[in-house]
C-alpha cells in the first residue's frame, strides 16, 4: 500500500514538472535564479527575450541593475503602440534562465506587466529611493529586500 502511493506520488511529479504546473522554485534545478547570478552574467541577459512559464513573449531586456556584485532588477523594454518604449523593472527574485534553452522566465502574465510600474526609456528613476524600491517590490507582491540600494549601476543594452 505504501509503495502504490509512493510510486503515484512520484508519478504526479514527474507529470507537474513535465507540464510546467510546478512553481518556479520547485523547479530550481531545470533553472537558475537571475537573483544569485553575479554581473559576469549581464552579457548573456541583456537583449534576451523574457517569456512566462506557459511561453508566452512578455518583453526583452533593456537594461540590468547591480547593487553590488549581484542582479538586483531586470529592466523589461515593451513597446508601446505610439512607437514609444517602457521599462519596467522587475526584481531578480522573479526571475530564472531556464538550463535547457537558456531563456529567461518570469512568471507573470502579460497584464500584470502592463500595469506595473514603469518609466519612459529616456528618464531614469532614482532606485536608490527606498519609496520607490517599495512600490516596485510591493507590486510584485515581495517584501523589500536588504541592500544597499545607494550605490548602485544601471547597464542598459
């Protein structure tokens, strides 16, 4: 009896990992998360294509903010209907390259990004204001990390 329901456990995982239904953290070893990459990696971020987990196109990435040696937002570029760009920066902690394929996931849908909070790409926030930290993170539905936000870099593609 105990080895039937091991075995069907086994096998519904198997099938939830193969389908996608598992959440992003449960899948950590088909995947790395962008938040324990350090800037070595920028180069093979920036200009990629971020989809969501059900391979919807979301965005691409427009730019990469370090606070010190580690990935603190990517910065998703949309292109508006008048021609114009946003950027919305989206926190590390949402976000993976998956092994396979090495693309990168988040797991949003397009609608939430589209009523995030986002600039015009010729301005550039001050992310070193804890406020505006806040409402990105609290958006998102995450509590503000600590960092030091006050020394930080923006590389954009």
């Amino acid at each position: 009896m105990k080895g039937d329901l091991w075995a069907w456990s086994i096998l519904l995982v198997v099938i939830a990992l193969l389908s996608g239904t598992l959440p992003i953290e449960a899948r950590e070893n088909t995947s790395t998360a962008v938040q324990t990459m350090s800037s070595d990696s920028i180069d093979s971020l920036l200009g990629k294509e971020v989809m969501n987990p059900k391979g919807a196109r979301l965005a691409h990435i427009g730019g990469v903010l370090l606070s010190g040696n580690r990935i603190a937002y990517l910065v998703l570029n949309i292109a508006e209907e008048n021609g114009s760009w946003r950027c919305i920066p989206v926190p590390a902690s949402l976000a993976v390259v998956r092994r396979s394929d090495n693309s990168v996931i988040v797991d949003l849908e397009k609608r939430t990004l589209s009523e995030a909070p986002a600039y015009p790409i010729q301005d550039r926030p001050d992310f070193a204001d804890p406020e505006y930290n806040r409402e990105i993170h609290s958006y998102y539905g995450e509590s503000l990390p600590e960092r030091d936000m006050d020394s930080y870099i923006l590389i954009r593609r």
